[in-house]
C-alpha cells in the first residue's frame, strides 16, 4: 500500500539507479562512492582540524578551559537525541523515494546553516577580548557546532548509514556495496589527512616579522591569529558548495530495495511503524546485536582518538630543521597518513574475498588481532617516525575487514532480527549506530580537550614532555586497547551461519502475509527482474528516438547510424562471449589435469582422498543440521512456523 503522495513522488526526484541489482556502475562508483565522499568531506575536516582552531586560532586553552573541555562531551547528549529523532523520522518515512534518502534532502541547508553559524558570522576573540566578544564568540560556536554534529550531520549520516541494509537483500551485493561505503570514509578523511596537511599553512598562517620571517620562539613557530580566522571563513564557503554536490549525488545515484518491496511486491507493510520501545525489546535481547554495536563504539572510538589527536602527536614529536609548528606538524600528519593508505586501500581488494572464504564476523576478527599488535610496536620508539609508519602501516591492514565489512555483518544482523521476530529494527538500530559513528567525535574530543588541559597544553607548549607523552596513549595506545577488545568479543559473532536461513523465512513471511491480506505474492528477485528489463527496454526506445532527433537535425541516415550502433553492440557481446568461453576452457583444462592427476594417483591414496571428503561433508552436513534446529528452535520461542 502505498504511502502519502508527496514531493518524492514526482518523477524529477526519482532515483537514476534503474537496475534490479546493485552494480558497481553507476550505483557503487557515483552513489556510493563519489557522492558520500565529497558529503562527508565536512565533518572529516571539522573532526581533524577544528579543535586545532579552537587552540591555535582562538588560543581559548588560554582563557575558557573549562569551555572547551566539555562543550564535545555535553553535545553528545543533544547528538544523541537528534539520532533518536532522525532514527524515528526514517523509521515513519514512507514515500516511493524510500525512508532514507529523502532524509538527505534535508541535511543540505542544515549543514549549509550550522557552517553559518560556525564560522561565517561568529566573531573573533581571543584572550585578550572584552568579555562581551568572549561571551558572543562561546555562544556561536556552541549553537555552531550543536548544529552541526546533533542536527545536520545526523540528517545526513543516519540515512546514509542506513542505504546498505535497505540497498538489496542479496548478501553479496550487498557486501560489495557496505565495502564502497565504508571506502568513502577513507577517501573522506584522506583528502583531509593525506592533502589539507601540506596546505595547513594558508588555514594556520605564520606570523611575519617586519621583514616578512617567520616568527619562531623557543623553536615554535607562531601563528597569525587574525588572519587565520578569515581564511577558514573563505575555505568553509567551498566546503558548503561541496557539501550540497555531494550529498545530491548520493541521493539521485541510490536505490532502497528493500523498502520499495512494500510499494510493488504485492507484501502490504506495517501500516503503523514498529514502537521503538518494541524494537529496542528485540535488540537488547540479541547478542549479535550487542556485539555488532559494541564493536561500532570501540571501533569509531579508536579510530576517532587516533584521528583527533595525530596532528598534535605529530606537532609535538617531529619537527622539520629544528622547529616545531602546527604546518611542521602536518607534513608528517599527511605523510603518515598517506603511507597508512597504501594498506588501506591494498585491505579493500583483500576484504572481499577474504569475507567470501573465511566469513566476515572472522575477517574482523583476525584483523583486529593484527591492528592489536601493530598498536604495541608503535610503543617502542613513539619518537622514531619510520617505527611509528610502520606501526601505523600494520594497524591500518588490519582495520579494513572491520572499515570494510562491518556495515553488511550489521546488515546480516538484521536480517537474522526480521526472520525471528517478523520486523525489522533498521529505525532503532541505526539510531544507536548513528549516535556512535557521530558522538563519537565529540567523546573523542573531549578525552583529547581534557587530556591537552591536564598536560598544560598552550600554543607554547606543544613540545614538552608531558604532552608528548600524553599525545602517544591517545594517539597510539586507544586505538590499539580498542582493537584488542574487539578481537575478544567477535570469538562469539557467529551470525553468518543463519543467513541463508533468515533469507529463507523472509520470503516465507511475505508470501503468508500477501496471502492473508488477499493481494498476490511477487517474488523480490523476479520483481527486480522484470523492473530491470522494463528500464531496459525504455532505455533502448529513449536511445533510439534520440538518434532519431539528432539524425534529423544532422541530416544523417537513420538507419545506416542504427547500423553502426549494432554493429558496436554485437563486437562487444562477441568480444564478451569470446572473453567467457576462454575462462570456461580454463576451468575445463584445470579440471581435465585435476582429474588425470586423480587418476594416476593410487588406490590407497584416492581412499584416503575420498575419505577425507566424505569426512568434511559429514561434518558440514551435521554443521548445518545444528544450524537448522537453533534456527527453529528460536523461530518456535518467536512463535514463528519452522522451516
């Protein structure tokens, strides 16, 4: 049953994405990829560099501590709750766009205002300042920033955390695209890690003697204030302009599949949305549940105290002819990070298969043991950079099965919840996934902000002892403490076994609840099938009345251009068949010298051969008889039928 009309329903906004199944182009490339990375590329910048603004910049160490220690701790309350609102407003979302993407719509002109409010019109003051200019610049930037992380950043990363699970039921695209969104984070904090640090000196801008030198002090170069502020303000204007492309992008390249089920399948949805008190039930009964989201805190926890506080850690330990500065800093700060990429980006083609061989619940596992130990190697010398890269390095190769697989595990979680209890905890679950991927900054920052004002940390002080020691536990040591935790708590995650099941009772479900309301059953996968080949087919008459058009303006013949577009097509198939019937010759001459090999083997030896195989299969087979009566077993305690 269709929702409301609404201003989704109009056919400019509706998706580009036409294909049943997600692809790598143009939904993966552009939707998934290029459109989160330039959405989140803000919030990438705002979480690495703006509490260095408030500390070079403002000087606000100097004259409102207690301000700064815990204005990112207190908003993560207000950060909470406007999960918890957008999680409910996703929750009630029913139009043909889907529950989420409409919601980032809506973030543009709030992310578009708290910027604003941020940076634009907030006024400079620093220790020196009347009270008054004190007063008016905290109050700016505690609306400026609640508005950023508890309001429009919300808006933005809930739903687009949410496109995965609601992308396509099918586990392996799935999995691909939870791997290309989760790659966007990377490409997000690269371009904020890897390039703005060589560029730091035009937002932290050297102070200039008469003679137009540096001014450095004690062997710490000092910044111009002033002229620092107004160049952020110049560079946010571009962030806006970023910002909006990006998340337009997102929105016009995405599709729900899952949620369109309830517009065209013929399954009637819920016609009033699950309570929140009802979903919230479910999850907190379900260890997978808690295990996934207690990985979210630990894993965005570390990655946020090694995120916040690399600049300073590098600022403090390395400098560049003797002088230490925020610019110094960031040369290493970027170099670091682009070495730390290279695994990054090598783990992203490794995480797939990896997941497809051994399970992504194990992939996660064993990276974490990895990131664990490269974590304690960076102990050893905290202030040898080449030591510290290589620790960097081991860690990161670690973290990606969690960086790039985690979504869709998540996503099997909830599947695993809609085949025991009948709905689905997507509004709950993400409103808790989102106000831990989003407080999170502001928890991290607080631990930083707090840590800073304990070592005594000024713009003249970044290089004491205490604060290189302080800057060593947060960069290197919270990460490493969380990645061990994580390894301890995934030996239990063992969702994955019941996925083909939980496929399985979904489609049992639907088909019985089509049946008591009366209106025929479509299975999701022919749906798709035939939406696609309907898209296809008005495609090919949309192509063919365009060359018509452009062959009359041009004077062309029809047919003859026809002609040549077919014969393009056809060298393409042939090429395409040509391509996959060497790849099946492959494979036959593989098992053709697999087979003689076999047989030349002797007989002892092929029983031995076969007993083994007849040995893995009993014991896959009891695997799965085991698997099968603890899913009924729950499905009976859910007062579910069995399969």
């Amino acid at each position: 049953m269709e929702g409301k009309k609404s201003i989704f329903d109009n056919p400019l906004l509706s998706t580009k994405v036409k294909s049943a199944n997600a692809k790598i182009f143009p939904e993966g490339v552009i939707g998934y990829f290029i459109g989160p990375t330039l959405a989140l590329l803000a919030n990438s910048i705002l979480s690495g560099y703006f509490n260095r603004y408030m500390t070079d910049i403002l000087n606000i160490t100097a004259w409102a501590q207690e301000f700064f220690n815990w204005l990112p701790v207190i908003s993560v309350i207000f950060v909470i709750l406007g999960n918890i609102v957008v999680g409910r407003l996703m929750d009630r979302s029913r139009t043909k766009a889907g529950k989420a993407r409409p919601l980032l719509l809506i973030s543009i002109p709030l992310a578009v205002l708290a910027l604003i409010v941020l940076f634009i019109v907030s006024p400079y003051a620093n220790e020196s300042s009347d009270a008054g200019q004190q007063i008016l610049l905290l109050s700016m930037i505690a609306i400026g920033y609640n508005l950023w992380f508890a309001i429009a950043y919300p808006f933005y990363y809930t739903p687009h955390a949410g496109l995965v699970n609601l992308s396509t039921r099918n586990s392996k695209d799935r999995s691909l695209l939870a791997t290309i969104s989760n790659a966007t984070t990377l490409a997000a904090m690269g371009l904020s890690t890897m390039i703005l640090p060589f560029f730091l000196n035009l937002l932290f801008v050297p102070q200039l003697d008469e003679a137009g030198n540096k001014v450095v002090i004690d062997g710490i170069e000092q910044i111009d204030m002033v002229a620092s502020f107004n160049h952020w303000k110049i560079f946010v204007i571009a962030l806006m302009v970023i910002t909006a492309v990006g998340v337009l992008i997102e929105y016009f390249f995405t599709r729900e599949r899952v949620t369109e089920e309830s517009f065209a399948s013929g399954v009637v949805e819920q016609k009033k949305v699950t309570p929140i008190s009802k979903q919230a039930k479910v999850c907190f009964k379900d260890k997978f549940w808690w295990i996934i989201i207690i990985f979210f805190f630990l894993y965005q926890l570390g990655g946020m105290l090694k995120n916040v506080s690399q600049l300073y850690f590098c600022s403090a330990m390395f400098p560049i002819d003797g002088v230490y500065s925020t610019a110094n800093g960031g040369t290493f700060h970027g170099t670091l990070s682009i070495i730390g990429a290279i695994p990054t980006a090598a783990g992203m083609v490794i995480a797939w298969p990896l997941s497809n061989k051994i399970g992504k619940g194990k992939a996660i596992l064993f990276g974490a043991i990895l990131s664990a130990i490269g974590g304690a190697i960076g102990f050893i010398a905290p202030d040898n950079f080449v030591l510290v890269c290589v620790s960097f390095c081991i860690k990161a190769l670690g973290s990606t099965p969690a960086m790039y697989l985690s979504l869709a595990l998540l996503a099997d979680v909830l599947d695993h919840q809609e085949a025991m209890h009948g709905f689905r905890t997507d509004g709950f679950t993400m409103t808790i996934y989102g106000a831990i991927m989003a407080g999170m900054t502001g928890i991290a920052t607080g631990v930083l902000n707090i840590t800073l004002s304990g070592s005594g940390y000024t713009s003249e002080t970044i290089t004491s002892e205490a604060i290189r020691t302080a800057m060593t536990w947060v960069f290197i040591g919270g990460e490493t403490l969380c990645y061990l935790v994580i390894a301890i708590i995934f030996i239990f995650m063992g969702v994955e076994k019941f996925s083909k099941l939980d496929h399985k009772a979904i489609t049992i479900d639907q088909k019985a609840k089509a049946e008591a309301e009366g209106v025929e059953y479509v299975d999701p996968a022919e749906r798709l099938k035939r939406e696609e080949e309907e898209a296809e087919a008005a495609s090919e008459e949309a192509r063919k009345a365009e060359l018509k058009s452009r062959c009359e303006k041009k004077g062309l013949n029809y047919e003859e251009e026809e002609a040549k577009y077919q014969q393009i097509v056809a060298e393409k198939k042939a090429a395409a068949d040509a391509k996959k019937k060497a790849a099946e010759e492959k494979k036959a001459a593989a098992e053709k010298l697999a087979q003689e090999k076999y047989d030349a083997l002797s007989d002892s030896e092929k029983a031995a051969i076969e007993a083994k195989k007849k040995a893995k299969a009993e014991k896959l087979e009891k695997e799965e008889a085991r698997t099968l009566e603890e899913f009924n077993a729950l499905r009976t305690k859910y007062e579910k039928p069995t399969l």
